[in-house]
C-alpha cells in the first residue's frame, strides 16, 4: 500500500465529544503484536455499527470502528494537536497498535465509499489494503427499501446511531426533528447503498476474496449467535458475549416514511425486496 497524505476537511467534525471518546486513550487495548486482521465490509444502515460493538465488547476481537471515517481520523488529529493533514499508513499502524486486543487480533470496519474517498480510482492501492486483512466479513440487507429510509433519515439529522444522543445536549433539536418525506433523497440513498454493494462485491471478485456474509435480517434475529459465528470464523474462542445493544429496527414496516416511499413506488408493503 502506497503512503498517503489525506487532507480532511473543516466539515469533518461529527460531535466532537464523540469523536474524542472513540478515539481516547480509554478505548485503547491491552494487545501485543498483530496476529490476525478483519475488515467489516459494510453498507450504510446495515447493523454493521451493533456487529462491530458486540465483537468489540466480546474482548477477543479487538475493537473494530469506522477508523478510515474522517470525523474519527479528525478526532485522532484533534487528540495530538490538531492540523488537517494525516499520515495514512501511520495512522494505521498507530490505530493497530492501540486497538489489538491481548490475543493479537485486529478489526476495522468500512464502507465502500471511504476507500473511494481516500484512494479515488487507485484499484491497486485498495485491492493491497484489503490484502492486509486475513479475514473479510460483508455485511449487508436484503430490504433496501428500509435501508435507504433509514440512511436518508440519519442524513437529515446526522444521528447515526443510538450512542451519538448520549453526546448531544438534552436541548438539541436534532433529538426531536420531525424528518419530512422526501422520495428523491430516499431514491439517492437507495442508489448510494446498490453501488456501494456492487462495488465491494467487483472488489471481492478482483481480489478472489470469499467473505463471511452476515444480513441484517438474520443479525436482528439473532445477535448473540450471529456474533458467535463471526467469532468462530476469526478463530477467537471463550470470549463473552455481553448483553446485545440496543438495535432500533431502522425502516421497519411501520414507519410512515417507509409506508409513504412503498406507495410512492406503487409497491405492496407486505412484499419484501
């Protein structure tokens, strides 16, 4: 993998608060040198975020964020002093070092987009990072309908998951926004969330790579074992599982901006796609 100098940009804040905690000391990991590596190839809204705190919090699997996000990398500059330019591969090397767990493995997690976003059209440079995983693991959702609900309303309010309202103030009107229906941003993030699937599965069939495959339908069913089982297959034995996170079935078949897209779409809701 080529070195790489990313330049972040003053938008790339998220809440700071936040970005401080996931990135902080006390997050850090008693681990030794790298034995094993995972990546959680991910689209957008699909339980990838509850799958990577389960493995994180099982204390055998290391503690595998969204580290190629740029409001994490952001928040890592901003624990060292600040600046807008990163040093890509120290970055990774500083992040394996601190997020190792005990037993020597490490976990990443990212969506598709943001190895576009750091390495543009350079397949070579992404298909060597993948290289540097031993085990890759795919996480998507069969009802792309609710995904893409789900994605534009976390894009209307810029609440991503659960834990960013334990950081935001009792009084931010973010908490309580009355999100509006608005096919065209729904249809943009339907768009969004198939290209970022086929372009993983182009880079799966570029690099002759054969992912453990985990849906989002399945994980809610079950969170505990569908966990077990990405454990199993990393080769992480005895580790605990705690209690699973709280996991809003984003788009489920009640909500009124889901029930509004299907009749826009003229498409029964009790078919699923």
């Amino acid at each position: 993998m080529k070195p790489k100098l990313i330049r972040l940009e003053e938008a790339d804040v998220g809440i700071p608060a936040q970005m401080d905690y996931l990135m902080g000391p006390e997050r850090d990991l008693a681990g030794g040198s790298v034995r094993s590596r995972y990546l959680i190839c991910s689209t957008p809204r699909s339980g990838s975020t509850a799958l990577a705190d389960l493995l994180g919090k099982s204390g055998g699997a290391g503690d595998p964020l969204e580290y190629l996000n740029a409001r994490l990398m952001a928040g890592w500059l901003r624990s060292r002093g600040g600046g807008r330019e990163l040093d890509l591969l120290h970055y990774l090397e500083e992040i394996e070092a601190r997020r190792t767990s005990p037993n020597g493995v490490f976990g990443l997690k990212v969506h598709s987009y943001q190895l576009r976003q750091i390495w543009g059209g350079d397949h070579e440079s992404i298909k060597a990072f993948l290289s540097r995983f031993d085990h890759l693991v795919f996480v998507g959702r069969r009802d792309k309908l609710a995904q893409a609900v789900s994605l534009s309303r976390a894009r209307v309010t810029q609440i991503w998951t659960s834990e960013d309202r334990r950081f935001l103030a009792e009084d931010d009107p973010r908490l309580h926004m009355e999100v509006p229906f608005n096919p065209a941003l729904i249809a943009e993030c339907l768009e969004m969330i198939a290209s970022g699937e086929l372009a993983w599965l182009r880079l799966f069939r570029a690099t002759r790579r054969k992912p453990l495959v985990l849906e989002y339908e399945n994980f809610v069913a079950d969170m505990a074992g569908s966990t077990r089982k990405i454990l199993n297959a990393l080769g992480v034995q005895g580790s605990d599982l705690p209690a699973s996170p709280h996991l809003r079935k984003q788009g489920a078949k009640a909500d009124p901006l889901l029930v509004k897209f299907r009749q826009y779409l003229g498409v029964d809701a009790g078919n699923s796609l």
